[in-house]
C-alpha cells in the first residue's frame, strides 16, 4: 500500500482544520470514486484530524492507497485516551470548555470515525498519544 499524503497537524490550530482531508477529499474526487465512499473517508478523516486540534500538542495524517482500499491512519502526541470503550460512547467528551464554545467536541468523533470506516483499530498510551487506524474498501461498480 503506497503513502501518497502525508500531513502534519498542530494542536489547537483549528483556524486550519479539516485542510488535510479536504486535498484527501479532492485527490479522491480526481479518481472518480463514488461520492457515497469519498463522503465517509471525508468524514472519518476530518474527525481524525479535529480529535487531534481539540485533544493533543501535534500529529499527523497519513494517507495510503492501493486498488482495492484506502486507509487514513491518524496519530497524535497527546495525554492518550484513558477509557477507550468509554470514548466510543456517543455523547462522551474530554474536550475543554473552550473548544466546546467553539462548537467542537460534542463526542461525535470517534464514533463517526467508526461509523464511517470499515475497519477501525485504536491504540493509546496514556501521556504518549493515540494511533487511529481506519481503512475504507473501494466500492466497485
């Protein structure tokens, strides 16, 4: 599976978020895939990329692609996620006072990304980070 973008993001830099998935978005477009599964790998990788604004010091996406699947693997530095199970409840949010003025962290993210991915696989160490891992299979036809 090729790397094809890679993109580094700051904590707190919600001025410049949801950059990196919308050139994901446009280089799918370019390909001509179904709107329908642009849409999720959109919304998954935009959650990704907020998650790591509202939550950590910096991270990156990395975006990688073969004939059959795309995956969009997210990474942070950041305090790490304590519960996981507890942090895949709907409604279940660590954000800040400040970042839910702004209209973030309603505790959408990482079950939209679920929601959204075929296959989700999460990994977080406490005061390390979190490693997200979602992979979309190509809609044929």
């Amino acid at each position: 599976m090729e790397l094809l973008m890679d993109f580094k993001i700051k904590g707190g830099d919600f001025l410049n978020a949801g950059e990196s998935s919308g050139m994901i978005k446009e280089y799918l477009k370019k390909l001509g895939l179904p709107p329908t599964f642009i849409r999720r790998v959109l919304v998954a990788a935009y959650e990704g990329e907020l998650n790591v604004v509202a939550h950590a010091y910096s991270g990156t996406i990395a975006f990688y692609m073969d004939e059959s699947k795309v995956k969009v693997v997210v990474t942070d530095r950041g305090p790490g996620i304590p519960d996981i199970d507890k942090a895949m409840e709907e409604g279940y949010s660590t954000a800040s006072p400040e970042v839910r003025e702004m209209g973030f962290g309603a505790g959408m993210g990482l079950p939209n990304m679920k929601r959204n991915s075929d296959e989700m696989e999460i990994a977080s160490e406490i005061d390390n980070g979190t490693e997200v891992t979602m992979t979309f299979y190509i809609e044929k036809g």
